[in-house]
C-alpha cells in the first residue's frame, strides 16, 4: 500500500496532494494510452463501433409502456428525402444508418402498442428570417430556406415542401392521436411545448429518435435529461451532417453515450417495446 507521506521527487518529500496527484495522473495515462490504443484499432474498421472494453457503466434502463413515449425529432423532407434541401451534406450518413427505414419501425412499433408518440418540429416563418444574430447552422438553414413556411396560420404550399412530413410518415403522424408539438426554433424543445405535453400524458421515459444527430436530437436528450426525463436514444434511427468541420454524427454519438439513461440500436428499442408490452 501506498505511503504518501514517504514519497519523493528527488530528494524532495511531497506533499499527501501532491502524492495523490502524481499517482492519479500516472494511473491516468497508463488508462488513456490503453483506451486510445482500443479506441484506434476499432476507428480503423468502424469509427461508429462500440469499445470492445467500455470504460462506463453499463445502462439499466426499464420500459414502462405506461409512462413512455416515442418522440421524433425533425422527421421532415429536408433532412431525409433526396429532394430536401440537407441532404447533400446529411444524405451519406441517412443511408448509412438506414435511418427512414428505422425510423418508420419505430413509429409503427409504438403505435401498434398504442404508446404515446410526439413529433417534435422545426419551422421557420418569415419574421426568424429577419434575426439580428445567427449560429453557423442557423445562417446556413436560413440561406437556404431549410423547413420554410409562409406564416404560423397559413399552410399554403406546405403539403410536400422541405417543411412537410416524410410521406411515407404522415399515416403514422397525421392519425389524430400522435402529439405535434409547437415547433422547436434552433434546436432544443426549451422553445417548445414537448415536456408539457408528455408531463400531460403522464409520461416520464422518452425513447428519442429523428434529425438531425448532433443538433435537435442531441439537444433535446439534454433538455429532457435535465427536465427529469430518463432518456433513450436509438443510435441508427437519427443521422447527422459530414461537412469539412467535422462528422456531426460521431460527434453526437459520443454524447449520447456520455449522456443518455440508455442508447439503443432500432432492433433493441423494439425489443424493449415488445417486452414492457407483455
């Protein structure tokens, strides 16, 4: 066992802190050199693969299909029709993920278990337009007229813009039971009424899913999360950018990891859905 209060630094005694800081620090670096080794060899083959090893503890999340609800972020023609105006820089990652497929399982799972679902929106009306300051993702949706709409009371050319449904979506969404909340303006449901409507349906477990990965989805995890929501992301039925300033994807898987109650592949979100309903 370590005696920290014999130690030296070459002939100098140290301190019980600065002992403890050196033999942490050595641990540290005999840690991060064996994970970065890990995570290297798994980059080569797979930059999106799980560590073999992980380092953090492993997630118990429970359905409850009682108190839980799908929420979608963003399932609209921008970001995941050919035509939407993203999908230059978000297609690759939509195909790669199976992302619409995914997406669609989802939906029909929970409804054909009757649970809650909400979808979650983004809109912009002519007034966002005329902001006095804007993020880089904000002036470049507003350059290209991502998720337009002539005002909040007019529909007028809605029905199969970039702003519309997915169409293979709308028998799920447009069934009059399915939650459509107020939209979203940047990319958290904090400008949004998402949490009162699940609070309202008694709902406390959110499995998260929709567009894009590292901007609304990764957005709202954290602002349910921090509403007191436990959260589960479904890791390949979201899908982000790949621009020259980085991979929006992994960026966001590595917090969903870091941050979700749980994250889950379509496959096992299912899995949970069709266990809690038995």
């Amino acid at each position: 066992m370590c005696n920290f209060d014999d130690q030296h630094d070459g002939g100098k005694k140290l301190s019980r802190r600065e002992a403890l800081t050196t033999t942490l620090a050595g641990s540290a670096a005999v840690a991060a050199t064996s994970l970065v080794g890990t995570a290297h060899a798994q980059q080569a083959d797979n930059p999106y693969a799980d560590p073999a090893e992980p380092g953090l503890p492993a997630s118990d999340m429970k359905l409850d299909l009682s108190r839980a609800a799908l929420v979608v972020t963003d399932p609209q023609n921008d970001f995941l029709s050919p035509d939407g105006v993203a999908w230059g820089v978000i297609g690759s990652s939509v195909e790669e993920q199976g992302t619409v497929e995914h997406l669609e399982t989802l939906f029909r799972t929970a409804k054909d278990h009757s649970m809650t679902v909400a979808v979650s929106p983004h809109y912009y009306f002519p007034t966002d337009h005329g902001w006095k300051f804007e993020g880089a993702l904000e002036k470049l949706m507003h350059n290209i007229g991502m998720f337009d709409r002539k005002s909040a009371l007019n529909v007028d050319g809605f029905e199969g813009s970039g702003a519309d449904w997915l169409e293979r979506y709308k028998p799920y969404i447009n069934d009059g039971k399915t939650i459509v909340t107020s939209p979203h303006k940047l990319y958290g449901n904090d400008s949004n009424d998402l949490s009162l409507q699940l609070r309202k349906q008694g709902v406390d477990q959110v499995i998260l899913a929709g567009m894009s990965a590292n901007l609304c989805t990764e957005s709202h995890m954290r602002e349910l999360i921090e509403d007191g929501f436990e959260v589960a992301v479904v890791r390949d039925a979201t899908a982000a950018a790949k621009v020259p300033e980085g991979d929006g994807y992994l960026a966001a898987l590595i917090n969903f990891r870091f941050i979700a109650n749980a994250v889950w592949s379509t496959q096992e979100a299912v899995a949970q859905i069709q266990a809690a309903a038995k």
